[in-house]
C-alpha cells in the first residue's frame, strides 16, 4: 500500500514536536542555519565539499544526485546546506571562541588529563586489609584480585580503568588519583558503601595540541549553541549573531 502525503496543520506540527520532545533541538538547528546564512561559504568550496561527499557516497552523476536525494525528500538547497553546515559553524567557531581556547585549556586543564588504574572494591573492611597486604607483598597480582573478589563492574576488566579524563570520575577519586605516583597502590579506604583499593597505573597530561583545541572548541560551539536555544525557548531574546568576513585582496 503506497504511503499517503501528508501535509501537517500547524496545530498538528506543534503537538508532534511537544509529544516528541524535540524543540530545543529543533531551535539550535534553526541557530545553525542561521548561522550558515550569515557565513556564506564560496562557491569555490561548496563545489569541493559536493564533488568529495559525491565520492564518499558512490554518486557520480546528476541523475544519481537526484535519486538519492528524492529517496530522502530532499531538494538541492537542502544538501547545499546539509554539506555546507560543519564548516560554517567551523568557522564561525573559530571567529568567536579560537582567541580564548588556551586560556580555556589552562582553566580546565586539571579536567582534561587522563588517568590509567586499577580498582578493586569489596564492601568488607577486613577482606579490604587483606587483599592490600597480599598485593603490597607481591602474593597477588592486582588483576587476579579484582578478577576474584572485586564487587564492583571492573572485576571483568582485571581491575583496570582508563584511559579516563580525570573530570569525568567523581571528585573524591580524582582527588585520590592525584596523589599517587605510577605503580603506587593506596591503603584500603571507604567511599560510598565500598572499601577501595586503588593504584595508579599511567598518568597523561593534557596537552594544548591541534587535537585538544578542536576539542574545545567543539565543546564552546555546541554549549552556545545549547544556551541560545534555551534563551529563544524561554522567550529572552539573545545578542544578534555576527560574523566578520575576510577582507577580499585587491588586485
């Protein structure tokens, strides 16, 4: 049975996105293509960015275009601003957060560096004790333990976790990390309902490479984006969005 057209009333449409949960998302794609108009990227780079997602996608003709974008209801101007999307707000990132992303690295650098270790939890303090002098006289080795007395998950990794941002692990554990040196194990200590064995196996500075600032920068981008949407879906009306172009060379 062929699919009937359906055309949504705007009552309809605005229910659809209520049950669906979808207007903050809906509200930062709007800000996105905004921000495409405002960029306007040349033609120049538009034909590069059709010629190399024609090859990744095994399209190599007009009519093949045009199949594939009727199989998705698509029209031309919706692939121009599907292929033409991560680049302008690429670059009006970079306009609008690259001078401050090393004093952002600086800021959360303590976040960002990365931890290996290995973690053995029980919920009895004796069993705790134990283990820890076995482990510290070298009768067993850390992987053995956690794989059988560990009643936490990591027991099926041999006790170990990471490579893991040290923002990401609770504040106690981050803290506790911080004061070891690698291959240095700790004394049995409570946290929560466990009793804790842990040791540092690697530690790795965050450094401010090409690969963190894109980083960063995509995080900038996508947190303005997300508090835009929220102002606009509050009803507040945020700061006009501008952009400066680059300078066309005389002749």
């Amino acid at each position: 049975m062929p699919i009937r057209s359906w055309t949504p009333t705007l009552s309809e449409l605005e229910g659809l996105i209520r049950r669906t949960n979808t207007s903050q998302a809906l509200v930062q794609r709007q800000i996105e293509e905004e921000i495409l108009s405002l960029v306007a990227l040349p033609e120049g780079q538009l034909a590069e960015l059709e010629q190399q997602w024609r090859q990744e996608q095994g399209v190599d003709s007009d009519d093949a275009v045009a199949a594939w974008l009727a199989g998705r209801g698509w029209q031309a101007d919706d692939l121009t601003l599907h292929l033409a999307r991560p680049e302008a707000l690429r670059r009006f990132g970079e306009q609008r957060f690259g001078p401050g992303l090393e004093e952002e690295f600086l800021r959360r650098k303590h976040e960002l560096d990365q931890a290996i270790y290995s973690l053995l939890r029980v919920r009895d303090q004796g069993l705790a004790r134990e283990l820890w002098i076995q482990l510290s006289e070298g009768e067993i080795s850390f992987a053995e333990a956690a794989s059988r007395y560990s009643d936490g998950p990591e027991a099926s990794t041999k006790g170990v976790i990471g490579p893991i941002a040290m923002g990401s692990l609770q504040p106690e554990l981050a803290e506790r990390l911080r004061s070891l040196q690698p291959g240095e194990l700790r004394p049995p200590e409570a946290l929560g309902p466990w009793w804790l064995l842990l040791r540092l196996e690697h530690y790795t500075p965050a450094r401010f490479d090409a690969e963190m600032r894109q980083r960063l920068l995509t995080d900038q981008l996508t947190s303005w984006l997300q508090q835009r949407a929220e102002q606009r879906l509050s009803g507040a009306t945020p700061e006009p969005l501008h952009y400066d172009h680059e300078p066309k060379l005389s002749p």
